[in-house]
C-alpha cells in the first residue's frame, strides 16, 4: 500500500485553527490547506499508508471509503508534483491515538469537502533563505566551504 | 532634496565587541547628513561605555530586553530622517552603500531598495580574522535595503510578539499595501556569521514563519473577498 513522508527538512509545516500552512524552502512557494485536506496531511505527516488514511476519513467524516480515496489519490499526487512530499517505504509505525486530526476537534460532524491546495507564488523574493555554512563545533565559528553555491 | 537626513538604527544586545566596527563602517560610508541611532536592548556588557567613547554623534537609547523587532521600532519613533537604514552591531556595511543605494532609491518612484548580500566568516578556526565568503546573493534583509519613511508611515512598525521572520512580516505587509521593491545586485551588507547567530531553533524558527505566512494569507483573502486590489486601497476606500 502506497505511503508519503514529507520532505523535511525542505518543506516546513504547521496547523493552526485547523488550517495547515506548507512551506518550500528550497522556492519559497507557500500553501494552505484546510479540512479535509489539513488532515490527510496530518496523517501523511504521521506515517500513515494511503488506506489507513481513507479508513480514518471516511470514518470521521463518514463519507463512502472510494469516493475518499480518489481524493487522497488526487490529492497525493499534487503533493507529489509540488515537491512537498516523496514516496516512503513505511517503516514507521503508525499510531492512530497520537494524531491531532481538525475533523476530531469538534464534536459536531463535520462537513466533508473536497480537499483543495491553495499555491501563493507572489512571494519567493522575499522568502527565500540565506545558504547555511557548517559550524566547527570546536571554535564554534564557521569557516567558508569552497563547494558551497548559491 | 540630494543629501537628505538618513537615519541609520542599530538595535543591539550584548555586542560591545563588534559594534565598533559596524559604526565605523557607517562612518566610513562619506555621507555627512546622517544619525546613527543606537538602540541598547537591555545589553548586560559594557555596550553603554563603549558607545560614549564611540563619538558624540550618536544617540544612543537603553531600553529593557524586549527583542529586535521592539528595539527597531524604537529607533523608528524617534528617527527624524526621510530615509531609513537598518544595521545590526555584528554586521558591517561595504564603503559607498548608503550614496550608491541612495542615488537609485532617489531616482525611482519605488519606496525600497534591497541589494546583495556577501558572508563573513572565519577564515579558519584558529584564525580570529573574518574573510568574505565567496558566495553573493540577494535576500531580504532590513540591513541591506534602504527605505523612504514613507514606506513605515504606509505599513506601520515591525510587530513586537514575533521574535523570529519580523522582518519578513514587515515586507509581505509592504507587499500587500502595493509597495515596490527595487532590487539590486550589489552587495550593500556583510553579515558576519557566527555560532550565535547560526544555531537557529529551526523547529521554533518554523512555527513563527507558519503564523507569519498564514496571517498574510488572511489578509489577502480578506481584500479578496472585498474586491479591493491592495491595503493601501482599502484605507482610501474607507476615509
């Protein structure tokens, strides 16, 4: 059974409010995700396979199991193309009770939407980051590296 | 207005061996109508004797530690000059950047001015002498851009609960507000790199630029949902 992991340390990512933001470090491209989508994500991101993934959607949001998986096979395939995740082997273990999902926040059901990946491209000017150099931990200053490039 | 006031603040905290140097580097820069603005952020070292022998030309302000994004703020209130320069005290400016970059901000209807940037680092780890690294390249950076105080007077002060990518906040609200940046190539910063400043929290680091990048697409969906193109119109539209 397929399985993601995210490509860290290039892609940083964080929920809040139950809206996921990705960041390409290696383009400076941002994206929002939310609902549905913030919690494939989060799943993606918890070691699990593409079917403990439709299991647990389809349960919490109960909706018809098919129906989710080709969203989360569409949507894992935008990922894929966006570079924000690669292809794993799964050889963690997944744990279901360790997981934050946004749909077990509240009480009430959830209303299922299709997940959608939201791309701001407006800003890599300005999100770009500096290149990083290697500390000697023994002067605790770093000395130039001839291979380095921009 | 050819040789206008330009403020140039520098927040620091505990930095009283280096900031010398990044003032001379100001002085350096043969620009006579400038302030140097130095903001002390509840420094514990000798930063405060250091700058009395460093000059009469400077100002210098204590304040508790509040962190950089305050610290900047601070010398913003009190600067009086037309155009706005940032340095840190570990950081040094290269001869010629302030007339170099003044001239193209002077000349162009943008409000900012971002030019390159070059490291300094060690040149091996028992030689206490910084080199400059080979590798250039153009970053947003408060320290080597140039700013008309229109521009804060259009976005307003750096916020003061980020500790981490203030500066990044500051430039995305610029964006949205319809400000242009002008980019040059030329390197007009040397960041000295050093243990302190490199042993970044990167999980930390991260969860400031999600909370930065999020509350910009906030804004953004909300002058979508308006119809209005950027803030500055919003303000206009509703005087």
């Amino acid at each position: 059974m397929a399985s993601y992991k995210i490509r860290t340390p290039q892609i940083s990512h964080e929920t809040i409010d139950g809206e996921t933001v990705i960041i390409n470090l290696d383009n400076g491209n941002y994206y929002s995700i939310d609902g549905v989508g913030a919690d494939i994500w989060n799943l993606i991101d918890s070691g699990a396979n593409i079917n403990q993934i439709s299991e647990l959607i389809s349960e919490n949001y109960n909706i018809d199991k098919d129906e989710v998986h080709e969203s989360i096979e569409e949507l894992t395939n935008e990922l894929i193309s966006e570079g924000l995740i690669v292809n794993s082997k799964n050889n963690e273990k997944f744990d279901k009770a360790a997981i934050n999902l946004v749909s077990l926040e509240n009480n009430k059901n959830p209303e299922y939407k299709k997940p959608s990946l939201e791309k701001y491209t407006d800003m890599q000017d300005l999100l770009l980051l500096d290149p990083i150099h290697e500390v000697d931990d023994e002067s605790g200053w770093p000395t130039p590296k001839d291979s380095e490039s921009d | 207005m050819p040789f206008p006031l330009i403020s140039v603040i520098i927040p620091t905290y505990n930095r009283a061996n280096f900031l010398h140097e990044a003032i001379e580097s100001i002085n350096n820069q043969n620009y006579s109508n400038l302030e140097i603005i130095i903001v002390d952020d509840g420094s514990t070292d000798n930063t405060k004797k250091i700058v009395k022998n460093l000059g009469s030309n400077l100002k210098y302000i204590y304040q508790k530690n509040k962190g950089p994004a305050a610290a900047r703020n601070t010398g913003l209130k009190v600067a009086k000059g037309e155009i706005i320069g940032f340095l840190d005290s570990d950081d040094l400016w290269p001869v010629n950047k302030l007339n170099y970059q003044l001239k193209e901000l002077l000349n162009s209807d943008m409000e900012i001015i971002i030019g390159g940037v070059k490291h300094l680092m060690l040149k091996d780890s028992k030689n206490p002498k910084f080199v400059e690294h080979s590798v250039t390249y153009n970053r947003r950076s408060l320290g080597s851009a140039l700013f008309k105080i229109s521009a804060f007077k259009k976005v307003g002060f750096l916020d003061e609960n980020l500790i981490l990518w203030e500066d990044l906040d500051w430039f995305l609200r610029a964006h949205e507000f319809g400000i242009k940046i002008l980019w040059q190539k030329k390197i007009t910063l040397l960041i000295r790199v050093h243990r302190e400043n490199m042993s970044r929290d990167v999980n930390r680091g991260n969860k400031f630029l999600s909370k930065v990048l999020r509350n910009s697409i906030k804004r953004k969906r909300f002058l979508k949902n308006n119809g209005v193109k950027n803030l500055n119109l919003l303000y206009e539209l509703s005087d």
